[in-house]
C-alpha cells in the first residue's frame, strides 16, 4: 500500500463525514427530513454537520498539537463549507446562504475550542 493512500485511511471518519455533507448539500431540499418548524433551525443542522466534521479531522490529524496547528486545520471545514454552498448554485431547488456559511463556520470554530479545551484538561 503506498504512503498516500495510508494517509487517506488514516481520514476515512473525515472523508464519509464531507461525503454525507455534500450528498445533503446538494440533494433537492423537498427530499430532505423534515424537522419541526422551528425558525432557522437549518442553522442549528449546519452547525452540527460542521462541528461533527472539525472532530472527525482533529482526531484524525495526528499533526495537531498546538492551537495554532489547529486554525490551520480550520481551512478544510470552513472552505469545505463555502464549496458547498456555492455548489447549490448549481442545484435544481437549493441557494447558497452566507448565514449558512457563518453556522458552518462557527460549527468548525466551536469544535476546535471545545477539543482545544478537553485536550489541557485530560492531556
């Protein structure tokens, strides 16, 4: 097996975690659950769906160990976020929202805080 591909094994909990994100990213938006009809609850969902992704990179990143280290980790959810909501241009029923992009984010942001936090307590 070579190096690259050990590499993306190492990821395997990342990659399925960005692949369902696409798949719910891009499917018809009349396809998708419904939850009960609470005013922007879609923001919670994207919350959630980010924050899942950044703890699936950072304990799958061996090479984070400072919070500095950890920002850079950052780039990947939060690009990842932005694609994907440009990419619904492209979609038969769904738009890109930028409150979409600030809950992606701020689920990425608030992953690597509360790992960050977990990690200087238990070592």
């Amino acid at each position: 097996m070579t190096i690259r591909l050990k590499k993306i094994r190492n990821y395997y909990k990342t990659i399925a975690c960005s692949i369902a994100i696409l798949i719910l990213s891009i499917l018809p938006g009349k396809t998708l659950p419904k939850f009960p009809e609470i005013q922007n609850i879609d923001k919670v969902e994207h919350f959630a769906a980010y924050f899942l992704l950044t703890i699936c990179l950072l304990i799958e990143s061996k090479q984070f160990r400072t919070l500095k280290q950890g920002v850079l980790l950052l780039l990947y959810p939060i690009t990842y976020g932005v694609l994907m909501e440009l990419l619904q241009f492209f979609t038969y029923d769904r738009t890109p929202s930028l409150l979409d992009i600030v809950a992606n984010s701020l689920g990425a942001i608030v992953a690597l805080l509360i790992f960050q936090l977990i990690r200087k307590r238990h070592g």
